[in-house]
C-alpha cells in the first residue's frame, strides 16, 4: 500500500558474500492493501539467510508493507524461516 500510484522492485537475494541474486519483480501499487507473491530458486544451499529487498528508484511518498513470508516448495535451495 502506498500513498500514491507507483512502482516498487522487490527481490530476494543471499544475506551474506557472495550475496547471489535469487530473483525479483517489480510491483505496482495503489493506495489499497493488495497481495502479491513471486517464486526463485536458489542456486546453493544457504539455509536461513535470504534478504528480502525494496529498491524505491525515483519514488516519493510513503510505502508500507505486512505479513512477509517464504514458503518452502520441496525443491533444493534456500529454506526460509
């Protein structure tokens, strides 16, 4: 939800060297709470230590954000907790 029509880039990347990007999306939002979701795989085993990441390029206003999760899907990678 933001105060204002705009674009958000979200991604998920390794937390730690040599911080693999996992993949992303880029969102639109609106003044209304809405869900949104995106599937990666990570390439490696690195069990715990994922960054979820916001990039607000040429953004203005407020943007808030709720209720985060990773759900495992049974493949090899990345368990999030």
């Amino acid at each position: 939800m933001a105060d204002q029509v705009g674009q958000v880039n979200v991604y998920a990347q390794r937390e730690n060297a040599p911080y693999t990007w996992y993949g992303g999306r880029t969102i639109n939002v609106d003044q209304n709470w809405n869900t949104y979701s995106f599937v990666f795989t990570a390439p490696e085993e690195n069990n715990g230590l994922v960054r979820l990441g916001f990039s607000f390029i040429d953004q203005e206003g407020s943007f808030y954000f709720d209720g985060y999760e990773f759900v495992e899907d049974g493949s090899t990678g990345v368990e999030g907790r």
